[in-house]
C-alpha cells in the first residue's frame, strides 16, 4: 500500500470513529417516558404524571402561535370531555372535540440537532396518532433540560404537514447519574491528535525505509509544510490587502 492510500485510508478512519462516537449520545427507550444513554445516565419524566393519569392530563389548555390548545400527559395517555386514550391531545379553534395526536403505546425516542431556535442536541420524543379521515397527525415533543423548572411545556404548531412540534423544558428532562462522556467535540481533538502521531511515524518509517531519505527528509512531504507559513504568510497578506499586492521584483546587477 503507498503512502497516499495510507493517508486516505486514515482519514476515512478518523471521520468514521466521528461518526460512530456520536452514536454514544442515543437515548435508549426503556419506558414510555423514560430512556438510558450508554454511559449510564437516565431521563425519567415520571415525576411530571398527573396523579389521576387516567382522566386529567399534566399539561393543560397550552396554545400556540395559532389558536389551537393542546393537552399532553407525558406517560400515560388520558380520557377525559374532549379526547379519549391520547397523550398529546389538539383542540382546534371554535371545536369542542380534540383530536388525538400522540399516543403513550409505541412512541419513540431519538435525538435531534437542536431544538426551537436552540442549536444544542436535544433527546426527542415522538408520539404516534389515530389516523382520522385517512389522515395521521404525529407529534415529537423536544426534551430541554433546565434545573430550574418543574415542567413548562411549549407549542409550536404544525412545523411540518400533519407533525406537531413542542419543547418540554423542566429539570426531569436532565440526565441523572451515569458518568460524563466526551464531547463530540473531545473525541475529534483526540482522534486527530492520534492520526497526526501515526502520520509523523509512519510516514518518517515509509521515507526512511522506503525511499531512503535521510536527516529532514524523512519528515513526510517535507517541502509542503517547509513551505506552509510563507503560503499562509500570503494568504493573510492577500485577504486584508484586498488583493492589492505590489509585486516584488529582484534587482538586476
């Protein structure tokens, strides 16, 4: 194998050790309102259950932008005047009746790049609906944790076509226990610090053994980084003088 693939090969293994890390962050469904991340810790949304689960939600009359109202229970689905075995219940405007958008039996647990005008990775719960006419409505509901909350819930509408969007900030939506992973952004620093090292060795090794270079030479492509900081030198020089750069002659003796 040359060089060349060698370096090939090891960049494609840095950015699938990437790739394979961020997994870590998954939030396994271990219950109806709760899940488990890999390095052990837990959300456990239990405490925000009403107390008679069957008949009153937790989160009550919540309107979004539009003028729809909203009833969710995050555990278990509820019974009551306008919806009948639902978990996230929607009442039109000028409606009596609710629509059932979400219910407890078969919901999902994923992870999302970000929530509402929030860019910070958030666990995310979806909630299957009855379909009506033909016609299934869904709901995700985006943990967000905040120590400080007992639980607040957030309607956002239909964000996409017959999907409904809503943030649940409280402190139940915060990991518990477990240990604390490495940041995405850790685990990169460290494999490129990784693949640098092996690039240095295994590329002196290759010119060395290989090509018979000796002294500064066996540094991999040596005139490159030799010639990087007068090319970055440039690239600066370029940038804040706007490209007017006079060129520089050599005297003629």
């Amino acid at each position: 194998m040359t060089f060349d693939i060698f370096l090939s090969s090891a960049f494609v293994l840095q950015f699938s050790l990437v790739a394979v890390s961020a997994s870590r962050y998954d939030c396994r469904k271990t219950g109806t309102c709760s899940c488990a991340f890999e390095n052990g810790s837990t959300i456990d949304l239990s405490p925000l259950q009403a107390s008679n689960r069957s008949q009153v939600p937790r989160f009550r009359n919540v309107k979004d932008n539009g003028e729809n109202t909203f009833d969710f229970n995050p555990c278990f689905d509820f019974t009551n005047e306008k919806c009948k075995n639902t978990t996230v219940c929607l009442i039109p405007s000028g409606v009596n009746v609710g629509i059932n958008i979400g219910q407890s039996e078969g919901n999902q647990f994923g992870l999302t790049d970000g929530g509402i005008n929030d860019p910070t990775p958030h666990v995310i719960i979806t909630y299957m609906g009855v379909p009506t006419d033909n016609i299934t409505q869904n709901s995700k509901v985006i943990l967000q944790c905040n120590s400080d909350v007992e639980g607040h819930l957030e309607a956002y509408g239909e964000n996409l076509p017959n999907e409904y969007e809503f943030v649940l900030v409280s402190k139940h939506c915060c990991p518990v226990g477990g240990g604390t992973p490495l940041s995405p952004g850790s685990i990169s620093i460290i494999v490129v610090f990784v693949f640098v090292l092996v690039y240095l060795i295994v590329g002196a090794l290759y010119m060395k053994a290989g090509k018979g270079a000796s002294g500064r030479d066996v540094i991999p492509n040596y005139s490159f980084w030799a010639s990087l900081p007068g090319l970055c030198k440039d690239g600066v020089k370029f940038t804040f003088c706007c490209g007017n750069i006079k060129p520089e002659y050599q005297k003629i003796t």
